[in-house]
C-alpha cells in the first residue's frame, strides 16, 4: 500500500496543474474547442510529469540534500523549456517570442539552480553537525551538544530534541554513577561495621566450645556480651531494611497520621533510660504545635535525633526538643550542649556509617541520622545541622503541616 503513495500524489499533483491551467486559459476568454485542445495536450504532459515524480524517488535515493534541490530546479525548468518547444512547434506561440521567453526560462533555470544551492548550504550543514554530534553521543561523549542550528523549524526541533536527550541521559548516567558510588560506600561500611560484633560473637562462641571458661559467673558474663553484640546486630539489621523500604517509596504509600503531642511523647520515653544512665534530662517545649498532625515515622527521626544529642553531651549538659508552627510549615528543634561537629564535617553528618571519630567507635548502627533524613525529604521535609565544635548541636526538622 505504501509504494502506491507516491504514485497517488504525483497525480494529484499532476492534475492540480493541468486543472489550473485550464482555469486560467478560461479566465483568458478562450472557447471550448480551445480548451479541449490544451486539455489534450497537458495530457501527455501530465504522463511525463507522473512519470519524471515516481522514477525521482528512486534514482535520487542516495542523493544528498543539495543534490535534491537542484534536481529540482532542473526538472522544472526543463519542463518550461519543453513545454515552450511544443507551443512553438504547434505554431501558438511565435518564434520570436518563444526564443525570447526561452532566453528568460535559461535565466530562470540558473536562478533556480543558485537559489538551491544557497539554501542547501545551510540545511547540509545544519545536517552534518547532527550527523557529527550523534556520532559522538553514540560514542560516550555526553558532553556533546548542537545548539542552535538556523536551518528551518524542522531541523531546529530535531536540534533541540537531541540535546534535551542527551542532557537527560547525561544526567540519568551521572545519577546511576553516584548511586553505584553510594552502594559500594554502603556496602564497605556495612562489612566494616559487621566485623566488630561478628568477631566478638566468634570469640566466645570459640571460649565456650574450647572450655576456655566454665564456671557460672564467667559464663553469664560471656553471654552478657553475647546478647549485646545480637542486640548490635539486630540493629544494624533493621537499620538497613527501614533504609531500603524508604528507598521503596513506603513512606509515600502510608496514610496513617498521629498527633505531635503524642510522637515526641514516645520519642523521649524511648529515650530516657539512655538519658538517665548518663544523668541527663531531655527537655521539651511545643509551644502550641502539639496539636498538628503528622506522620508516625517522625517520631523515628526524633527519637535517632535525640539518641544522637544524648549520646553526644556531657552528664552537665542539656538536650532540649523544642516545636514550632508556621503558616504550613511544622518545625521540631533538638538541640544539645554536648562536643558539637567541626565544620568541614557538616556536609557528612547525614552520610550513611559517618561517624566523627576516625576509628568509627561508639555505639549504635550509624544510620541514625541518614534514616532521619531519609524519613523527613520522603514526607516532603527537610532537615538541617547547625553546630559548632564543643558548642553543641542544633537539628531542626521542618515538615508540611496538613
């Protein structure tokens, strides 16, 4: 069906032609037997034409653009050439005027030409640099652009199309890499992190089972510290899925909401017993916000938030939790009195097993503080650290308030 097309346009076209040029020679006052006889001769006209149009496509297949458009002015002005012949040789036109309008045809025919040339030059070169710029995207070079060609709304459009592809695929493959980067960060850390409590599991697993130590109170210690490094683990373990259900989307699908009031309510009682073994009371202000609604897995942000604080102040120091409401916008403060962060660690603080200390001690999974920010930008929040070394810290997360 698709190669009957051309020939279906070639004469519609064809009869267009002839179908006005009969118009016009009746608006010419010509009779009836004269306009017969025109008709007659268009016909083999519009054969020639019919013809010339369907043996074009194929033996100007591989032609190059310009090539085309010169093809083009040559069919037409020979056209007029021939058809001045036939008008001439049946005697309508006389040969003084029709080597005179040959002369003028010539002309045309070299206007044509050099008008085909000028405007290939641009549509070439506007098809040589996408030729050249796709060649090198398909290389790896994403850096490569067209930019504004001026060389008609079609190849413009094209232009712009390709850049904004390559830009989107430039940006997609920058982001695979960073996460690529953040998954091998991840999983050293995790292994890093592993080794400890493994290493102490093995250890007295190994004391047992050699009878390095039989006695009760020996063994009820060892098992102290088994149960401590399970606890580690088990930590660290559900750290890790929480992190990769955030990355899921759960949080987008949750409905569930809870008041402030209630949330920071549960995140202190959690906390306290750390905050009372350290001597430390965990103060709390809400300052009417109480009452705003939000979701249940802020009360985890705060609870690693003042876990943090807690583990981070001296037994003289202080760990407030304060909130505040603005317009749309809830803001929960945790501040504390305790060692504070150097500056140039700021950016790092929310960083997956980022720790401080360049010996990664302490307590904890350390995936405290990247699960809250995780939690906070999945509820369309954000979270930010102010601090200052031996100055303490101030955490304050700000969420959309319903």
């Amino acid at each position: 069906m698709t190669g009957w097309r051309p020939f279906a346009l070639a004469v519609a076209v064809a009869a267009v032609g002839a179908g006005g040029t009969i118009a016009v020679g009746a608006l010419a006052g010509m009779g009836g037997a004269e306009l017969t006889h025109l008709g007659l001769l268009l016909l083999p006209a519009a054969v020639v034409t019919v013809v010339a149009a369907v043996l074009a496509g194929p033996l100007l297949a591989r032609a190059s653009f310009r090539q085309r458009l010169v093809a083009v002015a040559l069919v037409a002005a020979v056209a007029s050439l021939a058809n001045l012949g036939v008008l001439a040789a049946l005697m309508f036109v006389d040969p003084h005027d029709a080597a005179l309008m040959g002369s003028l045809l010539v002309y045309s025919l070299g206007a044509g030409v050099a008008a085909a040339l000028v405007v290939s030059r641009a549509q070439s070169s506007a098809v040589e640099r996408l030729s050249r710029t796709t060649a090198r995207l398909a290389e790896g070079d994403l850096d490569a652009r067209i930019g504004p060609l001026s060389a008609g709304p079609e190849l413009d459009a094209l232009a712009r199309t390709l850049d904004e592809m390559a830009e989107r695929v430039q940006r997609s493959m920058a982001a695979q890499r960073a996460a690529d980067r953040t998954r091998r960060d991840l999983i050293t850390a995790v292994s890093h992190d592993l080794r400890t409590p493994l290493a102490g599991l093995r250890a007295v697993a190994e004391a047992i089972e050699d009878g390095v130590v039989d006695d009760p109170p020996t063994l009820r210690r060892y098992m102290t510290d088994l149960r401590g490094q399970v606890a580690t683990l088990s930590v660290l373990v559900d750290d890790l899925f929480e992190l990769v259900q955030l990355e899921e989307g759960a949080v987008l699908a949750e409905s569930s909401r809870a008041r402030l009031e209630d949330v920071v309510g549960s995140a202190v009682d959690a906390c306290r017993a750390q905050a009372a073994a350290k001597g430390l009371v965990v103060e709390r202000r809400l300052d009417g916000a109480g009452s705003a609604s939000c979701s249940p897995r802020v009360g985890r942000v705060l609870q690693n938030l003042l876990q943090n604080a807690i583990r981070h102040t001296p037994a003289d120091g202080t760990v407030r939790i304060e909130a505040h409401r603005r317009d749309d916008t809830v803001e929960v403060v945790v501040s504390d009195t305790g060692e504070g962060v150097p500056a140039e660690a700021l950016d790092r603080v929310f960083d997956p097993f980022w720790r401080g200390d360049p010996s990664r001690s302490g307590s904890g999974s350390g995936l405290g503080l990247a699960l809250a920010k995780r939690i906070v930008e999945a509820l369309g929040g954000n979270i930010r650290v102010e601090s200052a070394p031996a100055a303490g810290s101030r955490f304050a997360v700000v969420l959309p308030a319903p």
